[in-house]
C-alpha cells in the first residue's frame, strides 16, 4: 500500500457540502518515490519476486514501452488496404539474439518470449496444445499447484485429473498418478507446481506415461536454477513443453515464455501462440528479457544462480539502514530449492541481554530456530549458519503443513470460487444495466410478480381487519417458528414422507439461504474447522459465508454422466476433515431429481464416515407430471439434515420462510444445537406469513388425501390448477422455441420448477459470461450462465425461466433468436 500522499490540493464540491481531498498527480509521484525509497529497506525473500540488474531495468525505462512491437522486419507494415503502422526492425537483433541464448541454454528447438506473464504462457499452453475435451492433470493446490491452473482449464472446455501424492514419503506417487492418468484417459500432463520444496520427478514421469500423453512443466519457480546449472532442465529430463513467468528465480522482467524441444510436433501450437494469443507483446519488456537473457548466458546472472538458490535479488546483496551490504548465503546441501519448508513452532530461547539497556536480538528466525540464511551481524554476535534439517525427524512436516497458506484460494475450491464469481458477475450487470434500459430478463429463477395465483381464501387470512376489528399482529413468536405451522407442516412432510417426523425435528427458519448458513455454522461450531464436499452442479450463490467459517470442495461427474459424480468419487473425496456433504435435489440449474438408488448409496456411504449430509430442496415444485416427488426412505436418517422453503413452492418470497428437518439431536434445543444457533442470530423467525402458509400447508395436505375442503368458496384446488396450466402453457412455448432453433443443441429435460436449461451453440464465444455479456449489451436478454453452477463455461449452458410475465418470455426469446441468426450469418 502506498503511503499517504504528502501533498494534495482542497476541492470544495456543492454535494456533498465538505471539503474533499483530491490528489494531485505530483503528490502521487512523490509517494511512489517514498514507496520505493522504503521497499530498498527491505530484505525481499518471497518467491515470485527477483531483482534487475541495473542494464535491464534501464531497459524497461525506454520511451520505446508506449510502442506496439508490430513488425520487427519492416519499417512500415501494411493490413489490408487502409491500414498502415511503423515497424521496429532495429528491435528485431536483441529480440533475436534473447531467443538465441534461451534456446541454447534450454536445448530447445523453439522458443518465444511474446507471453505477458506466467498465467498468460498458462492459457496459451492449453489453448494451443490440447483440444476441448481432453483432460488435462494438473497438481491439486494442496500439493502445491497453481490456484489459476484448474478454472483456466474448465472455462476452456478441457476436463480436469489430477496427479497423487504420497504423503509417507513426502513425494509425488509417480505408479499413482500413471494409474489415475490411464483411468481418466490423460491427453496432458501439466506440473504446475507453484510452491516447490521437492523437485518434480519429471524423467520417472516421462517412463510411467504413455508417449501420447504431453508433459508441460510450468518453470516459473525454476527457471533461474535450470538456466544457472542448480536445477535440472525439465526438457532433459522428458518434459516436451517447458513455460512460466521469468521474475521468480530468473532475474528479468515481468514476463512469460514458452520453450519445445520438438518444434515439428509442437510448430502449430507456437504458431497460434506467436500469431493469434498474443496482440501486443510489449515492447519494452521484451527488450529487458531479451537483454537479462544475453546477460545470463554470458555469465552476469549465471554466476549468482550456480550454487545455490537465489533468495533476492539477483546481485545478492541489499543495503541495511546505512550498514555495509550483506551478502545472502545459500543453504548447504538446498541446491535444487528456492523456497524454504515451514517447520513446526517451537518456543524460542530467552533474549540474552547485551551491556546496553536492550536485549540483544538472539539468532532466531519465526519459529524460534536458528535463520538459515542470514548471516547479519547484530551487535556483537555473529548469527549462525542453519543446518539442513532431515524431514523426516521432524513430526508434522507433510506437505500439508508446509503448504497450509495454498491449501485452498480464499478458504474455497477454484471451481466454487469461479461458480460464485460469474453468478455474482451476472447479477451485477443485469441489475447494472436495468437501471438504464429495459432488460428482458429470463433467468431469474422464481416466478415473478402476477406471473402466479394464490388462493384468494389464502390470501384473506392476511387481511388487516375481520368483522370490522384490526386483527392482531403476530409480534414475535417461538426460536423454531409458530407450533401451528410447525404442526401442519409436520403432517404434510409425515404424509409425503412416512419419516414419522416430532415437534423437535423442526424449525422454522428465514429462507433457504439462512438455513444453509446457519445449518453449516452449527456443524463447524460442533465439529471443528474442515471443509463441506458439495455436489456440483449446484446453487453455490447460497454458500458464499461458508467460507468464513471453514473450507468448501467440490466434486462433479462428468458430461456423459449428465454431471452426476459416481458414490465412488464422492466416497474418494470424503477426508477426515470432511464435516458435511451439501446436495441439491432437485439439481440446479437441471432440476431433475437425483434417482432413489444413488441417494441411498450416498447416505450410506457418508453415515459410513459420520458425515452428516445437507439437503437444500428449494426446487422441488410443481413437478411436470403432475405428481409430488416421494423421497426414499434413506433421507429419513439420522444423519440427514433437509432444507424446504416456502418462496418456491408457495410463492411466499417476500415473507423469507423455511423449514429445516433434522434429529433431534442436531435440532436441539434454546441451550444447544441448531434451535439455539437460530436463535442466537435471529431471535425469532418472520411470523407474518404463518398464517397464510398454515393456510396452504393444510389444503394441500387435504389434496393429498383426496379430499375436497368444504368451506364454501374455496378456490385453492382451481387456482392451483390454474396455475399449473399456465406453467405447462410457459414451458411449452420454451420448448417449441428449443425445437426451432438449431443452435440451441440441447435441452436438458427438468423433472420440475420453473426453469429449463439449454446448450447454445455458438462457437463465436469461449466462454457463456461473454455470450451473456453480448445477449445483455446487444439484444436486451438476461440470461444466466451455466458456469454460475459449476458448469464449464465453454459448453454454454444457460437456465431459462418461463414462470415470468408471458409478454416478457416471448420478447426475451425474440432477443434470443435474433442472437442465434445473427451467430449464423456471422
């Protein structure tokens, strides 16, 4: 963080009527000079941080950064007929003779330096060598793997596996992954370690693999040791594509490059590298790399890596506060590492005290043992050299513990992470943009204002007076909700269900959403810190405090398994950390009910464990043939908590009721469990919508039984018949419109709700936030990304709401076919 400008100038506005500092542009100037006076007081030894030397970093100063590098050949360069720009060929030698040393040095047949960072020669390596659809295993986070490598992967339509570790011996399970790389049908292997303490056994790799199978190994962490001699290069060892970023070990600028050993098999996917993933390269820093490389070679930099690991910057020394300047010593027998394990805490020793009136600093790092890599003096002491440490003396040091701050992004799973960020991203510019204009929007989920009935018997037990009298307001009522809906409601779900539900087996709560949060709150408070596994697809919207309370994972099965994740995997997925398993059912964005085998095989299989699981029901209304789903009996366990609320099914969303169904020992009472974590945070549930649901409970309790209500005037069986008709009429309008589009390539058949899920086809879009982005900005037409749930965002899935107003649904399916045509003229 910069500090406080030290200068800026008043600037009285009419509204709000105070005075407001505004920067100006010299203070600005001088508090990036104080910043950086302060950054050279620093002893820099994070990993993705190198230094320059002084010939490079004159390099990126040049006036020649604000130039696009268009052409390194010609003086002008002509595109088409009107189109002409400056070239640079006096660029075009260093540029070359940087590539040069890079080739040689690696042994490569090609190179390029055109990628901006490390992330970017990521992306570009996917793109252009593997196909959508392949699978691609990378290193979970976990064991050290990049955070960007897997949301990159699902947003490019590649499937994702992932490499074993053998946490005993502390290193990769070469037999493991090859195993796992053979079952999954591996097209690529990419080692995307990004926290290294072991080097990556690359040659074994190569020997277990089949050749098809392509390895990438992202260099990033490497790339000065490999170069300098310390680290052996990847491309020797069997790897076919060597990239990453060129600031960590390496001492250049920021920047990325990508390396192949084979440039006739690997030629096209550098050509669409080079020519179509790259527009401007920028020039000043390709320069600087170009420069840092031809001085690597020659010997300036090569000299500092050869030896040991560079832990700063690249000469090696720094100034501190005004003392001479102190060298960094490498660690004795670390020749392969530049980044140092975390041991356990241990108590440090007492601060022997100097002559003078403070202690002296001891020769202690953070954990209280002597620093391996400084050798500063501090008063009269001389601090020691470290020694090397075996890891396997040491208790508590797998790689979990030395990774514990990479174990997960935020507390959270890249695919939750990038599912939550794209719901998010669309409601935000949906919203956004209805400020302005008028947005047909066909994804909101729930049936909006008018678009539904409710009985008008229902609706009179809201009315404010009876017989002339107010009617009492309800005020404030139970911690688990009125005992007279609680009743009724347990007599319809004892109906539906035979579970033989009690009075202590429910709560009436604010919604769904609430329930969740609260639900998994009670969990991690009774159960400690860990992570819930959830199936996905799913509404991840509704988990997005998990976080701040522990962990979230994710499994999902596969598109020929219609995403539906085998009990085996999930089985595989369950850890001893794991606290619950989160579910929707029916599945969002599909709605289609989960079949009565695979339920029972799952509940089972986490009763197994003592995993409680979590069931959000929120979808299951109004199903298309007219029947009510009936859940097996295995939902009916103790260890299986559901979640109903009444905005869907009744229409209720702005009265924020549910329920939560569970044992009485997770329930509990006002003095523990579940009641008393509702009540803590709301005190007690809405009351104002009791009655009328009361009201709904028991007629359709009456429905179930086949009766008929005898009060005269009662018309909740025909509005509720009404009602149907209408959805039917609204889902069929949707499903003519799939059948008369052909780029509409699949409709994905809901056993209930409001909503139908599509497939577009328009291979103009990588990824469905764009094409909803163009649909929002061009035509008008909100509509909600199947990524938003889990779904990769290259297939284009997208949820189609057709409870809205009927005038709204055919001019938002207008804007919709006026998008596909012009896909198809385009």
């Amino acid at each position: 963080m910069l500090p406080e400008p030290s200068g800026a100038r008043a600037v009285l506005l009419s509204d709000p009527p105070r005075p407001v500092l505004v920067p100006d542009a010299g203070s600005l100037e001088r508090s990036v000079h104080d910043a950086a006076a302060a950054d050279r007081m620093r002893l820099p030894l994070n990993a993705n941080e190198n230094g320059l030397t002084a010939r490079t970093a004159r390099v990126l100063a040049t006036p020649l950064g604000q130039r696009y590098l268009m052409d390194v050949e010609r003086e002008v360069c002509v595109f088409g007929r009107n189109a002409a720009f400056a070239g640079m060929p006096a660029v075009g030698g260093p540029v070359k003779a940087g590539r040069d040393a890079l080739r040689r040095m690696l042994g490569a047949d090609r190179v390029t330096l055109d990628c901006l960072s490390g992330v970017h020669a990521m992306t570009s390596v996917v793109l252009a060598a593997t196909r959508p659809g392949d699978t691609v295993m990378t290193v979970p986070s976990d064991q050290g793997g990049h955070h960007s490598t897997v949301p990159i992967l699902a947003s490019a339509g590649r499937r994702h596996a992932v490499t074993r570790y053998d946490r005993a011996a502390g290193a990769f399970d070469v037999a493991g992954t090859a195993r796992a790389a053979a079952q999954e049908g591996v097209t690529a292997l990419y080692l995307d370690t990004s926290v290294l303490v072991e080097p990556v056994p690359v040659r074994a790799l190569r020997a277990a693999l089949p050749p098809h199978v392509t390895i990438v190994v992202d260099a990033s962490h490497l790339l000065g040791l490999v170069l300098g001699g310390a680290c052996p290069n990847p491309l020797d060892e069997g790897a076919d594509i060597l990239c990453g970023s060129t600031h960590k070990t390496f001492p250049g600028p920021q920047k990325g490059i990508v390396a192949v050993r084979d440039g006739r098999r690997f030629g096209a996917a550098m050509d669409l590298i080079e020519g179509a993933l790259v527009s401007s390269v920028h020039t000043a820093s390709t320069l600087a790399l170009a420069i840092a490389l031809v001085e690597f070679e020659e010997g300036a930099g090569r000299a500092h890596h050869r030896g040991g690991p560079v832990l700063a910057h690249a000469p090696g020394a720094l100034p501190h506060r005004g003392r001479p300047r102190h060298r960094l010593a490498p660690v004795p027998g670390q020749r392969h590492h530049h980044q140092c394990e975390r041991r356990p805490r241990r108590p440090p020793l007492p601060a022997p005290r100097s002559a003078g009136s403070h202690p002296a600093r001891h020769a202690r790092g953070r954990h209280g043992r002597p620093c391996p890599t400084d050798t500063h003096r501090t008063g009269r002491r001389r601090l020691p050299r470290g020694r090397r440490t075996d890891r396997a003396a040491v208790p508590g040091s797998d790689l979990r513990s030395i990774m514990s701050t990479t174990v997960t992004l935020g507390g959270t799973d890249t695919l939750g992470t990038a599912a939550y960020g794209a719901f998010r991203s669309y409601l935000d510019s949906t919203y956004g943009i209805k400020a302005e204009r008028t947005v047909a929007g066909l994804s909101v989920g729930y049936p909006t204002a008018r678009a539904l009935d409710l009985p008008h018997a229902a609706l009179s037990t809201l009315a404010p007076f009876r017989d002339g009298q107010a009617v009492p307001r309800p005020g404030y009522g139970w911690e688990q909700g009125s005992a007279e809906l609680r009743a009724d409601l347990l007599e319809l779900e004892n109906l539906r269900t035979g579970f033989g539900y009690r009075p202590e087996n429910i709560a009436v709560c604010a919604g769904a959403t609430y329930a969740v949060n609260r639900v998994v709150e009670h969990i991690f408070e009774t159960s400690g810190p860990g992570h819930v596994l959830a199936i996905a697809p799913t509404f991840y919207r509704m988990l997005g405090r998990l976080v701040q309370r522990g962990e979230l994972r994710s499994v999902i099965g596969g598109p020929e398994d219609g995403y539906v994740p085998d009990p085996v995997r999930i089985e595989a997925a369950l850890t001893a950390e794991t606290r619950a398993l989160f579910l929707v059912n029916p599945s969002n964005p599909f709605f289609q009910y989960y079949g009565d085998d695979w339920l029972t095989e799952v509940v089972a299989l986490a009763g197994r464990h003592g995993v409680p699981v979590v069931v959000d029901e929120s979808g299951d209304v109004f199903p298309r043939d007219g029947r009510f789903h009936r859940n097996p009996p295995a939902l009916g366990a103790d260890h299986v908590i559901r979640i109903v609320t009444a905005s869907k099914r009744y229409l209720m969303a702005e009265y924020r009721l549910g329920y939560v169904l569970a044992s009485a020992r997770v329930m509990g009472s006002k003095l523990h469990g579940l009641v008393r974590t509702l009540g803590d945070d709301m005190g007690n549930p809405p009351l104002a919508g009791n009655t009328l649901w009361s009201h709904l409970v028991r007629h359709e309790a009456l429905h179930d039984r086949g009766g008929s209500c005898p009060e005269p005037g009662c018309d909740e069986a025909e509005v509720w018949r009404r009602n149907r008709s209408w959805l039917a009429d609204r889902a069929a309008q949707v499903a003519e419109f799939c059948a008369r589009n052909a780029d509409l390539v699949d409709q994905i058949p809901a056993d209930c709700n409001y909503n139908t899920t599509v497939k577009l086809h328009a291979p103009g879009f990588a990824t469905d936030l764009a094409l909803q982005e163009e649909l929002l900005q061009g035509h008008g037409v909100a509509l909600c990304p199947g990524s938003g749930f889990g779904l990769p965002a290259a297939t284009l899935h997208f949820r189609i709401t057709h409870a809205i107003d009927e005038g709204e649904l055919t001019t938002g399916l207008r804007g919709l076919e006026s998008f596909l045509r012009k896909e198809r003229t385009s």
